[in-house]
C-alpha cells in the first residue's frame, strides 16, 4: 500500500497539523470579526429587551432606559462597523472616524461592565444572581470591551507600521512562536505604589471583620447585622462562624492577584503548585481578571470616594440610613471606607498589570532573529 506524500506547507504558512496551535496567534487578524459579530448580537439583545420592557438594572435602584437601550445598540452596530475597517488601508478621515468610534465605544461598554467584580463576589458565596438580565448585560459588555481592546492594540500597531501582533518592527505575517523574556519583578517604584493602594482596604476590612466578630462599629450592632446576613449561603454562614467575611475573602483573593502580578511566581508556577512547577504562567491568566476586575473597582471607587463627603457636606443629599445602619454618619463612613478600598483594590490592579503586561511582553521569534543579524547588531 502506497502512503501519499504530504502536501508540503507553503513559504510563510503553518502546517495544517499545527492549526489549532496558530489560531489564537492570528488574532490581529480574527478579532476584528469577533468584534464586529459581538457589535450585531448586541445590538439584536438590546432592541429586543427595549421593545420587551425588560428591567436591565446598572445599579441596585438604576435600570436603563429604552432610550438608552437604543442608543447603546446603535452604538455597537457603530463599533461593529469601526471594527471590521480596521485591518483595511484608510485614508485620514476614515483613520479619524475609526478612531472616534471606538475612543468613545470602549469607556461606554466599559462602565456596562463595571458591576462585573459584584457579580463575582455573589456567584462565589453562592447567593445567586438577583438579576439575570443585569447579569447577562455585564457579561456581554464584559466579552465586547475585551474584543474591542484587541482590536485597538492591533489598529494603533497597524498605523504605527508595527507587528500587530507584538508590537515589534518586523517583516512577516507574526503568526510565528513567540519569544517571552524570562521572569522578573516590578520596580520598587510600582512595587510601593500598589503597597499604598492597598492600605485603602484596611478600614474597610477592620470594619467588616469587626461586625463578623460580634463587635459594633459605625451604628451597627452585632446582632443587626447578622441578622440582615442570615439569608446568605450556606458558605458564607460558615466563613462567618470563624470570623471571615466574603467580602474581605473576596479582598484576599485580589491581593493574591496584585501580588502575583508584581513577583516572579506570576510568570512561573511556583513549586506549590506541584504539577505545574516551573511551567510559564500564560498572560492572559492574571492580566484578564486583573484588567476586567479593575475597571470596574476603580469606577465605583472614584464614585463612592466623591460621594461619599459631598453628602456629608450636604452638597449632594444625605445617605439615608439602611439595612443594619441605625445613622446616616455610620453609613457615610462605610461608603468612604468602601470606596477607599474598591479604587484601592482597582487602581493597584491597573499599576500591577500595567507593569505584569510590560515586563511579560513577548515577541515574534522573527523579530528576535532580524535583531541577531550582524548587520543590525553593527547599527547599535
């Protein structure tokens, strides 16, 4: 029996074997597609919600608009469209449309997601979901603004004469390996800036584990607040039991992230990690929950931090008094100490991953080869 010679791949092309290894680093090339078929489903979700009536909450007691639905979905259809004329070759007007587009489309679904890191805490003590259209709402925001960040890095590459890919001066397609450089640690300077973010969560967690304790602190008993808990799961009545909040659980969990970000053991699996050990950690592990969470934190901090004196003040109306709180200067308090910890939490994670994603950055193994030849090394 007669084997039939493999069809050789041509110059420049990948084997068909090694296919499904090159899709994910052709994404300069599908994301846009990706963007510009996420911008139709959403726009399709949000008109029918609005002729539905659907209640799509942004906040605890703010739903949107139909109007706004409106608007949101023919500013996806927009985006959709930005999108898919990215790869092209666009003249200056074209260039400024593009970019107008999708500078004001990337803040907009940004804040659509900026609830995302609530629903994570929600989901993880097992409370479930108060509302599935809300939820179904950051997620689609959460995937959009992700596939719009991709489309921006590779469209500013594109117009600098860049790899979309990696950013570097090369020739070639950049669906080729890449070269990671080895692992390092953030500057002292990132090192203590995220240090000092992360004193913004003490008074809040102090609070939290105070009233978890059995102690009283800003108007708020003990007693009262366990019993406006007493619906929670079953995991978090149990975290409470030993004196452990989900909140602060889930505050633990984010320094766990910022830290891993600045040292080493974010880049290679350290040796508890056991079967992994010395494996390279992939990128998009720690910088996608870092980014996605801190977004949103960083919002809601800046928010709650300027709220929160203004009302004191009386410039804005008071906070009223709710759930466990008995003042309106307990729960001012706790709004402060709330933002002091989620733009904390938020603006370290965006210090910590700006540094993780410069320090980790790779780079099309053609483009380390063309710096290797004699003639560029002479030109240095």
């Amino acid at each position: 029996m007669t084997v039939p010679a493999r069809t050789p791949a041509r110059p420049g092309l990948p084997s068909p074997e090694l296919g499904w290894r090159v899709w994910p680093r052709r994404w300069p090339r599908w994301a846009p597609h990706a963007a510009a078929a996420w911008g139709v489903m959403y726009a399709a979700v949000q008109v029918v919600w609005a002729a539905a009536g659907a209640t799509v909450p942004w906040s605890p007691h703010v739903a949107y608009a139909s109007g706004v639905q409106l608007a949101l979905a023919a500013l996806a259809l927009l985006a959709a469209g930005a999108c898919l004329a990215t790869p092209r070759p666009l003249a200056r007007r074209g260039r400024v449309a593009v970019t107008a587009v999708l500078a004001v489309a990337v803040p907009v679904f940004a804040m659509g997601m900026a609830s995302l890191p609530a629903y994570v805490v929600t989901l993880a003590s097992l409370s479930g979901v108060e509302s599935a259209t809300g939820f179904a709402h950051v997620l689609l925001n959460t995937v959009g603004l992700a596939l719009l960040l991709l489309v921006v890095v590779s469209h500013r590459r594109r117009l600098r004469g860049r790899c979309p890919r990696c950013g570097a001066g090369h020739t070639g397609d950049g669906s080729g390996p890449l070269v990671h450089p080895p692992a390092s640690v953030a500057s002292r300077r990132t090192r203590i800036q995220v240090y000092l973010l992360m004193c913004g969560l003490l008074p809040w967690a102090v609070v939290k584990t105070i009233w978890t304790l059995g102690g009283d602190a800003l108007s708020v008993t003990a007693e009262k607040w366990h019993e406006e808990n007493a619906g929670g799961s079953g995991a978090a009545k149990a975290l409470a039991s030993v004196g452990i909040d989900v909140t602060v659980l889930a505050a633990l969990a984010g320094i766990f992230l910022l830290l891993g970000l600045m040292y080493p053991w974010g880049q290679v699996f350290p040796r508890w990690t056991l079967l992994l050990t010395g494996r390279r950690v992939p990128r998009l592990l720690p910088l996608l929950p870092a980014w996605l969470s801190a977004i949103g934190l960083s919002v809601y901090g800046v928010v709650l931090v300027i709220y929160a004196p203004l009302s004191a003040a009386d410039v804005l109306p008071r906070i009223k008094p709710d759930g466990a709180f008995t003042s309106s200067a307990g729960i001012t308090w706790m709004v402060l100490f709330g933002g002091l910890a989620f733009g904390g939490l938020g603006f370290g994670l965006i210090a910590a991953a700006r540094s993780y994603a410069a320090r980790t950055r790779p780079v099309c193994a053609i483009a380390t080869a063309t710096d290797a030849t004699p003639g560029n090394r002479s030109a240095r």
